[in-house]
C-alpha cells in the first residue's frame, strides 16, 4: 500500500528562543567547562578542523586559553612544506579563480612525515594535538597521529554513519578504530538523525558532531539537498545521547558543528542539548588565523562535485575579543562566552548540564518584535 510522505517541522537558531529561569545567578558563579577523555576545558567552542582557521600556531595559542582547536591532517599543512606559500595563493585569487585554485592544491598527496611534523609543533609549543581526518584516510593517518602526540582524533565527513555500504573498498569500522586506538578518545561525524547517532554511540566513540552543511562556507545543502536545521538536529542527537547514557551509563557528548554567527546562537545550541559548539567562519575572522581573512569549504576542492566556496570574512577581532571581548560591537559576533555565561545565568543554570533543562519555545518573532528602529536603521547602512 504506497503512502505519503509525510514532512515534519524543523528549526534554525533564528526560530527558536530561550526561556529565562524562575531562578537566576550571577553570571561569575556560571562554569562553561567541557571535558573530554580525561582533559577538561574551560572553553567549550572548538575551532573547526578547517585550512583558514587551523594552523599548528593557532592551535598552540588557542590551546592555551582552553578551547580545542582541531587540526585537518587532510589539508594544506600536511601536503606542503611551506603552507603559507599556498595560501598567499587561495587569498590573492579571484572569486572566480578561487575554486579552480583550492581544486589544484589540494591534488598534491598528504605526506605521512609533514603529520608527525605538524603535531610535533603543537606539542612543542605546548598546545593540545587534536586532529581530523576522513574516514577513507583515518586507517592509514591514525597510527601516524599518535604516535607522534595526538590526544585526540576526529573523524569527519559530510555524513557519518555506523553503517556503511560500498562495493569498491572495505569501509572504516568505528568499533575497531576506537579498540585500536583506546585510551585516545574518537569523536565522528557528521551526523543530524537520532537513530544514526545511537548507532554511532554503541560503537565506543567518545563523542558526536552535528550538523550536515550550515557552515558559511559550505554549499552541500545547495549541491545535495540535504540536511536538518541545527535546532532540531540537536534535540533530536542530544535525545539520543540522554537515552544512551540512561541505558548503559556512558555520556558520549554533542558537539553542534556549524551555523553560528553569535553568541546567542552559541546558548541555543548549548540549551538544546550541545555539550559544546564547533565554529568556523567567526574563527576565520580572527587576526590569528591562517586563512588570510578568507574560509572556504573542506569540499570545494572536490574534484567532481565541489561543495563549498571561498568567503572573504576579513581579519575582524583578535581571539580575544571573539571569545572574552571586550567588545564594542552589539550584534552578538565577539565576547562569545561572555553571552553564552549571561545566558545560562539568567536562566539560573550554573552548568552546561544544568543549562540543557532550560526551557526553549518556537519563537519566528524573536530577532524582530519591536526592532523597527534597528531594522530600519541596517537597511540605510
């Protein structure tokens, strides 16, 4: 008997809104931390594992003021040398040279020596080595990675699930790659679907990333039709996380990946049930970064079926500033812990965990009642 399908309602950060507590505290009483295998950080914003926003000099900086910042051994730095040649390139491009370009760079092969090597500068410097690879690639990188000092390793794709159907190669299997690289800690994605994510779980893995193309410079959803706002994609993974954990006792954090312009977004996500956020294009932005003050999509150099472009983001505020300020701009993009701390404070939630109790309503309004003046006032601008 055929039947319809049947579409259900999903939302973004600009549909939803927080719900202040009955109970409130002080904003210095609030603990933003996040841990993960056996490290906590203070930060619980990862640096996304993409060539503009993660160098082996950004992540030793950010290392030490307590995020994550996640280095891409399928990038720039472990093909070449001298990264920063190449991306002197992808930033003096032309708009329409630019993909022509990053397709034609990322053709030179990873080299196994340039992925101890770039460890080694982050362990030298005193930073955290935590790093990404595809799941095609992580077979043959992971070993590499640890031992030359990772803590941690993430395995990253568009979509990432515990079952995998190929005619042509013998797919990564999750619960072997974590038996084999145990005590270091996965983290895969990624993933927006509640079964997909309870899968993924009992496969061993330490933590899920969230969230099919709503990155500024990703273009999947445009190329492939696919994906779930991050509101939802949250609820829906963090339910399966909080079923989980009731079932057998194991937490296995989310983390939201991509989407994010504001610190207000940030606590969304968080409230929804994130144990932390992965951001890209606001980190591309800052003065530390490698990207030169552009960003573009791990799959626009996808030969085939490119899926990202370059964006100019500028070089807008320093790490500082985006994540602590302080901070003159009222649009929400800098001081991103400061708002995600007020946030949970005014919902009396001194905890991630406690925060993710808080109330939140379907909320379309949110951004404009009573905005007119603001509204009125962009557009002249």
């Amino acid at each position: 008997m055929a039947v319809r399908k049947v579409l259900e309602n999903a939302y973004g950060f600009d549909d939803v809104a927080i719900v202040p507590g009955a109970v409130t505290t002080n904003p210095e009483l609030v603990t933003t931390e996040f841990t993960l295998g056996e490290r906590t950080y203070s930060v619980p914003i990862w640096a996304s594992a993409m060539d503009a926003v993660v160098d082996p000099r950004f992540a030793v900086q950010y290392s030490k003021m307590g995020g994550i910042a996640v280095l891409n051994l399928d990038g720039l730095q472990t093909r070449y040398d001298d990264p920063d040649e190449i991306l002197d390139q992808i930033a003096a491009a032309t708009l329409p040279e630019s993909t022509e370009i990053i397709q034609r760079v990322y053709k030179q092969p990873v080299r196994d020596d340039l992925v101890a090597r770039r460890i080694g500068e982050i362990k030298d410097g005193g930073g955290v080595a935590i790093v990404a690879s595809t799941p095609q690639n992580t077979k043959r990188l992971a070993p590499i990675a640890i031992d030359a000092g990772a803590e941690v390793l993430v395995v990253a794709s568009t979509v990432t699930t515990a079952r995998h159907v190929s005619r042509s190669l013998e797919g990564l299997q999750l619960a072997q790659l974590v038996k084999q690289v145990a005590p270091i800690p996965v983290i895969v994605g990624n993933t927006v679907d509640y079964g997909a994510t309870l899968e993924l779980m009992e496969t061993g893995v330490q933590g899920i990333l969230v969230g099919v193309g709503p990155g500024a410079a990703c273009t999947s959803r445009e190329v492939l039709g696919i994906g779930i706002p991050q509101i939802t994609a949250t609820l829906d993974t963090a339910l399966a996380r909080d079923e989980f954990f009731e079932q057998t006792g194991r937490y296995v954090p989310i983390i939201t990946d991509g989407g994010f312009r504001t610190g207000g977004d940030v606590s969304k996500a968080i409230c929804a049930g994130a144990d932390a956020v992965m951001i890209g294009s606001p980190f591309a932005g800052t003065q530390e970064a490698p990207g030169r003050g552009f960003h573009w999509g791990m799959a626009t150099s996808n030969s085939e079926l490119p899926r990202g472009v370059r964006v100019q983001i500028g070089r807008n505020h320093s790490l500082q500033q985006l994540l602590f300020g302080p901070t003159s701009r009222t649009d929400g993009t800098e001081n991103l812990v400061g708002a995600l701390r007020t946030s949970m404070a005014t919902c009396g939630a001194q905890t991630i965990r406690e925060f993710h109790s808080s109330r939140m309503v379907i909320a379309p309004s949110i951004k404009t009642e009573g905005k007119i003046y603001q509204i009125a006032q962009r557009t002249r601008e």
